[in-house]
C-alpha cells in the first residue's frame, strides 16, 4: 500500500523489495554513533550491518516501510502487552559478527531491560535515510506514517534514539524520554523514548 503525505510517498515494503531495505538502512547508518561502537571496522560495518537489519525485517511482529524512490526505510514491530523485548542477537551472531556479537549481545540485553511491557505498542526497531536525501523530510514522512497507524489503533509507539538530533525529531512528534538514557562501557547514549496514542494525530502532520 502507498500512502502519499505532505513530503513523499510511503510504501509497504514487499518481499521484491528486502534487499532495498537492507542497502538503505546499511548506507544511512554507516556514520551513527551506534553502528560504530557497534562495529569498529569501517570496512566491516558495511558487511555487516545487513545481517543485524534482516533479523529484523524477517521478524513475525514487523512490518517494513520505504519512501521515495528507495531513499528512506523503516521497520515497526508489534508488541503485545506483557510481551518481552527479545534480548538475544540474530541467529548465529558469534559466526557472523565476531568480536561485535558481544557488543550486540550487551547493548541488546541493556536496552531490552528498559523496554516497557505494561501495554501494547509500536516499536520503531530501525529508521534511516541515505546519506544524500538527509534532511528532506523523508525521515519525517516515514516516523508519521508508523504514528498513523499507532494512532489508528490507539496504542503507543515506542523506539530508542541514537543520537541528539534523532531525539530531538521524536520530541517534535510526541515522544517524551523513558528515564535515563542506556549505556553499554563506552557506547554512545541511547534514549528510550515513549509516545502515547493522540487521537487528533499529534504536531506537524
């Protein structure tokens, strides 16, 4: 399904289209903080970041996104009341990961003690823009097409934010910090963050 907003058209992302996804993710991620305590190696990251976003895009509960002509993605998972965030990495990660499968592991293992369980919502696993299309409000057009539906269904939408100026964009929309923000040794601030349902679809829409 494409659902056109005020930016740019959003889109279901179908099978045809997994690769898209993993190369838009894998590129708009290449300089994040995260992605880079993650996995040092420049040359590394590149091979192996598509192996930490597939495990997403084949989750059960997620539903994947792209806007544009394949410039942004993004990947929501449903989450149940009373269902725990999953703390293990993707299957086979100390084969596939080395040395960064620890870090997977520990950072994953932190953040899935933060996640809150009291009542169903989205969960915004992963959203990214390559690296030209940045600040084009494509990021914006594909956050306000998951809150639409998080809103549609009256339930919450939750993610983490990796750095000042993605939360600084969630804040915009709604979302307030959950607590402190999470941190694994030397890893970059991640902040949990929250937003409940608005019925009239919240600001800048």
């Amino acid at each position: 399904m494409t659902v056109n907003t005020a930016y740019a058209s959003v889109r279901s992302a179908e099978d045809a289209d997994q690769q898209a996804v993993l190369d838009v993710l894998t590129e708009a991620f290449m300089n994040d903080p995260v992605a880079g305590w993650l996995f040092p190696e420049l040359g590394e990251r590149a091979l192996l970041q598509p192996h930490f976003y597939r495990s997403l895009l084949t989750h059960p509960a997620g539903e994947a996104y792209l806007v544009g002509d394949r410039e942004g993605a993004s990947i929501w998972l449903a989450y149940a009341a009373g269902q725990a965030s999953e703390e293990d990495p993707p299957e086979g990660a100390n084969l596939v990961f080395g040395q960064s499968g620890a870090r997977l592991l520990a950072l994953g293992q932190a953040l899935a003690q933060r996640h809150p369980t009291h009542e169903p919502h989205l969960y915004l696993a992963c959203m990214g823009v390559v690296s030209g299309r940045q600040g084009a409000g494509l990021g914006s057009a594909l956050l306000r097409h998951g809150l639409d539906q998080a809103d549609g269904a009256g339930i919450a939408a939750y993610l983490e934010a990796s750095s000042p100026r993605s939360r600084a964009l969630y804040q915009r929309y709604g979302f307030h910090d959950l607590g402190e923000p999470v941190r694994v040794e030397d890893s970059p601030l991640l902040w949990p963050m929250w937003r409940q349902p608005s019925p009239t679809g919240g600001e800048h829409r």
